[in-house]
C-alpha cells in the first residue's frame, strides 16, 4: 500500500516546490500603489517579466536550478516595485 501512494506524493511535492519557486502574477496579490487600474498591471507585469528574462545570468553548471528562479523572481519583483506595485501581505 505505502508503495502506491510513493509515486503520488512524489508529484505532490515536485509539484508545490515548482509553485512556491515561481513568482506571483495574480493581480489581486498585488498592492496598486498609484492606482493604476488592472490593465496598467498587464502591461507593467508583462514588461518585468520580459526585463527578468533577459537580465538573468545564464550559469554553466554553477547555479542550481533553484538559485536561478530565486535570482530571477528577484528581479521581477524589484522590476515590479519600480512600477510601484507591491505584494500584499
């Protein structure tokens, strides 16, 4: 029985640390600071994710794959903190 349930809980696992790594994109979650309405979010959260894209260092091997997400949710945040949105607590 506890063999069954191994491969499931596996994927459970696999599954909530790929979510936890990944940065916030709901607009609810966010703070909007200067009252920018939902469309000014769009267009802001579409931009930093393209600028995190291209801003983050490309390692060979160095970097865990981890440290990578963690680097370029990093940037996406303080990219989205310069358009003066912030995320709720």
């Amino acid at each position: 029985m506890k063999y069954k349930l191994f491969p499931f809980s596996l994927y459970l696992i696999i599954g909530c640390v790929f979510f936890a790594c990944t940065a916030d994109t709901n607009y609810q979650s966010y703070k909007d600071l200067k009252k920018q309405g939902k469309k000014i979010f769009i267009r802001d959260l579409s931009s930093c994710q393209e600028f995190s894209n291209l801003n983050i260092k490309r390692s060979e091997g160095s970097k865990g794959a981890g440290e990578i997400q963690r680097e370029k949710n990093f940037i996406f945040y303080r990219c989205m903190e310069k358009n003066y949105w912030t995320l709720k607590e």
